[in-house]
C-alpha cells in the first residue's frame, strides 16, 4: 500500500532530534494587543476557552453574536456545532484576501463593501453570503478576534500565497467544526494507511456517526448533507489537503517555517503552553506528529522566529512578542 509523503519539514543541520536545549535572547515584550474592534471581550479563567460578542453589522439587525471558541481538542466540546455554511463556497481564499485589505471596524464596513461590490459577485446577495457566512466567523469572530488585522500586515508585505494558505485553512477549521473534525478524525487516520481517495460517501458515514448534539436543530437532510461535503470537499482541495477534480486524493501539505511560527503564537494565546504546544490537536490539521512538530520548533528557532526550550519532557516557547500585529510585522521584517 502506499503511503502518504511525509509533510517536508526543511528542518536545518541543526534542528536534529538530538538537540534537546536551545536558548534565544528574548526580546523585551511589547504592549499588549491592539484593543479588539469588538465592543467587548473576556478571557475566562480556563485559558483554553475564549468568549467574545459583537455587534452585528453585517446585516444591519443589530442582533449580538456570541460565540464561544476553544483551542479545539479535549475541552469544550460540547459548545460545539456544525454548520451548513460550507455549501455556499468552500474556502474562497482570493475573496477572503480581498475583504482582510478592505475590511475595517467601522459599523458601514459590511454595506460598504457589498454596496461597491468590491468581490465582483453576481447579486448583492451573494456578497453578503460572503460576509456573513465566511468573513464574520473566520477573520472577524476568530480566536483572537479581529485576526484580520495582522493578517492585512502579511498582504501588504507581499507574503506569498503558499506563505499565506496555512492561516486560511486553520481560520477556516477553526470556524467550521466539521472540517476540523473530518480532517483530524477521519483524513489524520488515513494518512498513512495508504487509503488516499476521498469521497462525498465518507463525509455522508462521517455525519451520520457523529454525536446528536453537533446538529442544535436535528440531523441534517440527505440533500443538505450532500451539498455540505461537496463544498467541504471543494474547500479541501483550494487549501491543498486534498487534491483532484472530480475524484479528491489526500495531497501533501506545505507549511512554511514562517507561517507554522505565527500559528504557534495564535494558539498560545488561546491556552496552550508548554508541552501543550507541541501536543496540540490543531497540528494535526498539517498532518503532524509530535516530533515533526518540535522540529519545526527548533527551526523557527534557529531562524530567530522565536524561542524554543526542551529539557527531557519540558518545553517552553517563547516570542519576541505576544502581539499579534508585532509579531507580524517582526516576521515580515525578517522573512524579507
């Protein structure tokens, strides 16, 4: 059988599984993170659980959207639900670039920018779908919120899209449940058994096994469930897990050092420490495993991305600065 190709790691001479002490000067830390465009955010007292509301201004009801985000994996689980929204585009990665460089927190911002039809949409409608059932959740309601902001630095700076893919496709499982289930549960344990293709049929068998209380409003209808893993799929394949037209295979990920170092900061600041970070369910979204993933680590390290400590079965991360935007700008200026 075959295997999948193990995600290149491009791990330098020495970010070897023998290293097991680095150390890098940290940097002195900067202020705090631009205060969110959300009228108010709490962090509770599990780190790993964020609470955030917003006003919405996407369609102009004014209802409070309230959303509760956890690092995914062992806690709040039951808090989590899946959603029919993939049916309406999959990843739309070019339209999602375009909205992070005209976004802003204004409260017009949504009807400004479906007024001008800056996404070239058919129907006002559509653009609005855009907003609201991609946007929103992803950039805007994300874990940190507002994670556009330092997303604009990266386009500005003219990062790559191959440097820029990874954080659409984690804001994107991270917003959608249901693909960060699939491709950690069902697509993490045929990475390396050799079953490579993947099909309409398996996230049907997926759905029907998974727990009553993913579906708030009861299971969803054949026809609806078939439009939701056609788009899921659809969205696999544009962030490059899967590959394929009409028949999707499981692809080869490519995770710049760059990128997987301002994924470690985001998942630090929503509750992993330590020993967490490497051991982090989110890592297996890129098809990681734990070593991978410290070697990752000790390369970011090594191109003075951040700090990495390992003595035995401890480990500490450290960063020049645990805002987000500083962080960004410090990549762009030593990634150019």
């Amino acid at each position: 059988s075959r295997s999948l190709p193990r995600p290149p790691h491009r791990a330098g001479a020495g970010a070897r599984e023998g290293i097991r002490r680095i150390h890098l000067d940290r940097r002195r830390r900067g202020p705090r993170s631009r205060r969110s465009c959300l009228p108010f955010s709490v962090r509770s007292r599990r780190a790993s659980h964020y609470f955030s509301a917003s006003a919405a201004n996407i369609d102009g009801s004014g209802m409070i959207l309230v959303r509760m985000a956890s690092g995914w994996g062992e806690e709040g689980e039951e808090k989590r639900v899946y959603t029919t929204r993939l049916q309406k585009g999959g990843a739309l990665i070019d339209d999602m670039r375009r909205l992070i460089l005209e976004w802003d927190c204004r409260a017009d911002a949504s009807k400004r920018i479906v007024a001008s039809n800056l996404l070239s949409s058919p129907t006002r409608a559509r653009s609005h779908d855009v907003l609201i059932r991609a946007f929103n959740p992803r950039f805007v309601r994300s874990t940190p919120p507002d994670i556009w902001h330092p997303l604009a630095i990266f386009e500005r700076a003219g990062w790559s899209r191959e440097q820029l893919l990874p954080f659409h496709y984690y804001l994107a499982a991270a917003a959608e449940p249901l693909m960060w289930d699939f491709v950690v549960d069902e697509l993490g344990h045929r990475a390396g058994t050799g079953r490579l293709e993947v099909s309409v049929a398996d996230i049907h068998r997926f759905l029907e096994d998974a727990p009553l209380g993913r579906f708030p409003s009861g299971r969803w209808t054949p026809t609806v469930s078939t439009k939701v893993a056609r788009g899921l799929l659809v969205a696999l394949r544009d962030f490059g897990v899967l590959s394929g037209a009409s028949k999707k295979r499981l692809s080869t990920l490519f995770l710049p050092v760059e990128s997987f170092a301002f994924l470690v900061l985001i998942r630090h600041l929503v509750g992993r420490r330590g020993r967490g970070l490497v051991t982090d369910h989110c890592w297996k979204l890129f098809f990681l495993s734990e070593l991978a993933v410290e070697r990752f680590l000790a390369e970011a390290h090594q191109r003075k991305l951040l700090g990495f400590h390992a003595a035995g079965s401890l480990f500490r991360v450290e960063f020049p600065t645990e805002n987000l935007e500083e962080y960004a700008n410090a990549l762009v200026e030593r990634t150019n």
